[in-house]
C-alpha cells in the first residue's frame, strides 16, 4: 500500500458496432434490421454485425454462408474503409478536446487520458458522458465508455453497458471489481489460456489471486507475472499519444481456391502494391516480409525472410514473397494469400516500469472519478 502512489484517470471509449453502425446511419432504411458488413459470395467473411444481426449469432470473422444460416432474412452491405477513416478522424478530434493523450486502438476504440485535461473537469465520469453526448449529437452513433485508474481496467469496463453506456470502476472498488470478474473477462485471456485456467480451478479473479507469482509463471510461462499484477490492479502501462506501429499488412480471401502457383502469383502482386501504398501512406519501411497462407483445410502457414536493409518497394516485396512461396511445396489448395513487413524503422521508446510501481492498490485510495 502506497498513499504517494499518482493514480491516473483513465477512459476507454469503444464505438458500439462501428461499421455497422455507420452503414445504419447512412442508410436509414437499414435501421433496426440485422445486418452485416462484408461477407457477401461464397467465401465471404463478416467484418463486422449490427447488434440486430448479433441475436442471432452473427459475429465478426463468421463466414457469410454461416452467418445467412443463422439469419435468413440478413443484408449484407460492402465495406467502405475511406468513409469509416473520416468518421474515426471526425471523433478523435472530439477526443482532442480534451485531452492530448489519446492511444487509438483501432478506428473504433482509444484510450484517453484525462487526469489533467483541457477543460478542467475533475471527474472522468463526466467527461466520458459529456464525449459520448457529442459523438451522438455531432455524427450520429453511439459509443461506450469504461473509467478506471488504468488502461486495462478501463478496457474491461467499457464492455459492461453497452452498447451506448458507461461503467466507473472507482478506485476503492478495484480490488472488489477484480475478484468478481469472471476470468474469461480478463482482457488478454483468450479461449485457450481461459480453459487452461479452468482445469486448474480459476474461473474468477479472486480464484486467480489466490495463486501465488510462482505457480503462474509455471502453468502459464510470461504472461504468468502479468496476470498476478492486473488481478491486484496493478497496470503501469501509460497512454501512449503516438502508438507505436509493429507492422503493416494486407491479405485476400478468394472465391474459389487456388491450386496454380501462376494465380497466385497474380494475386500476390496486387498484395504487395496494397503493402506498399500502405507503407509509404505511413511512412515507414520494414526489414522482416512474411508470407501468410492459409489453406483450403483452414491450415495456417507463415513464412519469414528478414533483409539486410528496410524496404518499402512494391517489386523487393513481391520478389521476396515469391521466393517464401516456392520455399516449399504446397501442401494443399491455398484460399488465402497475405503480406506483412514487420521490423519496421520506427523506435520504441516504451519507458521501463519502475520496481517501487509494483505495488497493490490501495482500497483507502478516493478520489473524484
């Protein structure tokens, strides 16, 4: 326990239904009915459902056919990137009003940092429903919100009312909140590591707390420490305004599976021009390109080569993705084909937690949330 301890306040705004949503709002006939962006064809996949769509089990990463199964009466509607991008700016500028500390996550979730904030209000709880009051008022979709004193505390909370809602976890109430918290609402603990657990009788965070440092590093290797810190509300990772980016890649899900390398030479020419145009949109190079292949069995395969130099150029890509292709013989037809550059030219300044940080938090801790 540690009364000198700065406790930060946190928000987590999620966008509730994002792509989905945004086709709702610019096509009101589409208001109120199941819907699904993506996953139209006979190999289709859902990127996204509206939550009319989610009652019936349908679910990002669904195969279309599935998911009409699920939902005969379904609409599927196309992706459109570009307009998602603009209304995503349009809302972070809503975050930047606030505060400058904001993480993005992805177009439709951020993490925002408000424990000294622009318009000097003490309470995150406030200002997480004045934020989502206008991203209503001003684009017309709702978002949710989860407030705690860390990041994953708070990413955890957004999920409690949605959609269009908010939690406060206060800080006197952490501990609590944690060991309630059913282990399969541990944010990082997948299916694999959550069944894992229940084998070996933790299926809350009070059963997780029980465990000792040791015995979670044993069973569950590094990430082992990390769950004995977050279930005692230890998480010292800061909002990071300008998230560093580990890779960039592009894929293609085909119609019909490939059994000729020649097509799908042709296919990984078109991957490497989308990697590329990305590349130089964000302005990085990278020195590691992986080769991804999915076959028609569901089998994942990934291929590696890492060069001397950073790259950006669309021709080393694809010369380089070819020789990871004929690497080794194929051992089935391939429905997939995708295209990563890692080992980016970018520097990671992440800052080394401080061993006095490794502290519980306290209970006796109160403060305006």
């Amino acid at each position: 326990m540690i009364d000198d301890l700065p406790i930060r306040k946190i928000i987590h705004v999620d966008m509730d239904a994002f792509y989905a949503s945004i086709a709702q709002l610019d096509n009101p006939e589409l208001r109120g009915k199941p819907i699904a962006v993506g996953g139209g064809g006979k190999r289709g996949v859902i990127s996204a459902a509206s939550y009319e769509a989610r009652k019936f089990g349908v679910k990002s990463a669904m195969s279309g056919r599935l998911a009409e199964k699920l939902c005969p009466h379904l609409i599927f509607v196309k992706t459109d990137f570009d307009r998602y991008k603009d209304i995503s700016n349009r809302i972070r500028k809503i975050f930047y009003d606030y505060t400058d500390l904001v993480e993005p996550l992805s177009l439709d979730e951020a993490y925002l940092d408000v424990t000294e904030n622009k318009i000097g209000l003490p309470s995150a709880t406030l200002i997480a429903q004045k934020i989502r009051s206008r991203i209503f008022d001003e684009i017309g979709l709702t978002a949710s919100a989860g407030i705690s004193i860390n990041k994953f505390i708070a990413k955890v909370a957004s999920d409690y009312n949605k959609p269009n809602g908010q939690k406060t976890v206060n800080p006197e109430d952490v501990l609590q909140f944690l060991e309630d918290l059913d282990i399969r609402n541990f944010y990082g603990v997948g299916k694999v590591t959550a069944e894992k657990m229940y084998q070996k009788g933790i299926f809350t965070g009070k059963d997780l707390k029980s465990k000792s440092a040791d015995y979670l590093e044993e069973h569950f290797g590094k990430s082992g420490r990390s769950y004995y810190d977050i279930v005692r509300g230890i998480h010292n990772s800061k909002v990071k305004p300008n998230r560093i980016r580990k890779s960039l890649a592009a894929e293609r899900t085909f119609n019909e599976n490939l059994s000729s390398e020649i097509f799908m030479l042709e296919k990984l020419e078109h991957i490497a021009e989308e990697v590329s145009k990305r590349l130089d949109k964000s302005k990085v190079a990278g020195k590691t390109i992986t080769l991804k292949i999915k076959f028609s069995d569901f089998t994942l395969q990934t291929r590696s080569k890492t060069l001397p130099y950073f790259i950006s150029d669309k021709t080393v890509i694809l010369d380089t993705a070819k020789d990871l292709l004929y690497q080794d013989k194929l051992k089935n037809s391939v429905r997939l084909l995708g295209i990563s550059l890692s080992n980016l030219n970018t520097n990671d300044t992440k800052p080394k937690t401080l061993e006095k940080e490794k502290k519980s938090v306290s209970v006796q801790l109160k403060f305006d949330f």
